[in-house]
C-alpha cells in the first residue's frame, strides 16, 4: 500500500464522528467506509461467510482489499426480538460490524482503541507532507 494512502486512512477521525456505545468510542462502519472510498475508490469489500446460529445470532467474515492489500474482518450480532423469520436486521448489524473492524485492521480508527498514530503522520527524511484531509 502506498504510504500517502496508508497515512490518509490512518489519520485519526475528527471528533464530531466519534460517537459513544456502552462507555466506548467508536466511528460508524459508515464513516469509515466513506473514508476508505474517498482515499480509494477502488477499493472492495467481499463477503466470505454469514452464518445464521440456532439462537438466531448472526456471524459474519468478510475482506477489505484497499490498493492491492486484503484484511479481514469479523462481525457478530447476537439474538435479539426481531423476527427471525425472514428478518435481514441481524445479518446487516454483523455484516456493517465485520466492515467496521475490517476497515480499523486497515488502521481506519486505531486511535480509538487507545493507539497513538502520530508517529505515523509525520513525514520520513526527505518526503512531502501530505496535506489532503478528505474530511
């Protein structure tokens, strides 16, 4: 992956996109698959597996392929009282979930879960800075 677009993914995520669930912060799986088409249009997300549990949780296993690099991610959405007969609630919580963390494992949020990317925004010896935002 091309660093100029490791590190615009990688950029931390404006605070009026961090949102709070059960005490934690979080990015919505869709801001940061606006982040991922914006940098990377070309970018692909393939679902490998849903599976539907006897107690009507759902667990999905999907890949996010961004400029030639493919991460994986896991989504899980446990039972819950809508109706499981032909209800798609489940299926679309887990699948939105295993996008979200695919997406971190490409280091969208990181900063999120405690890490410190600074590091990574700054230019090596010799290289420009990249000032695009895209926010």
């Amino acid at each position: 992956m091309k660093l100029d677009l490791q590190r615009s993914l990688i950029r931390p995520i404006p605070t009026k996109h961090v949102q709070q669930k059960n005490g934690y912060d979080y990015a919505a799986w869709h801001y940061k698959w606006a982040r991922v088409i914006y940098f990377c249009p070309d970018a692909e997300w393939t679902v490998k597996r849903e599976t539907e549990r006897e107690d009507g949780s759902w667990f999905v296993v999907g890949t996010l392929t961004i400029d030639g690099v493919s991460r994986d991610g896991v989504g899980y959405e446990g039972p819950s009282n809508h109706d499981s007969g032909g209800s798609d609630v489940g299926v679309k919580a887990a699948t939105s979930d295993a996008l979200s963390r695919a997406c971190t494992m490409h280091g969208i949020g990181l900063e999120l879960y405690g890490t410190d990317t600074s590091a990574f925004q700054k230019p090596r010896n010799g290289e420009k800075s990249d000032d695009k935002e895209g926010e």
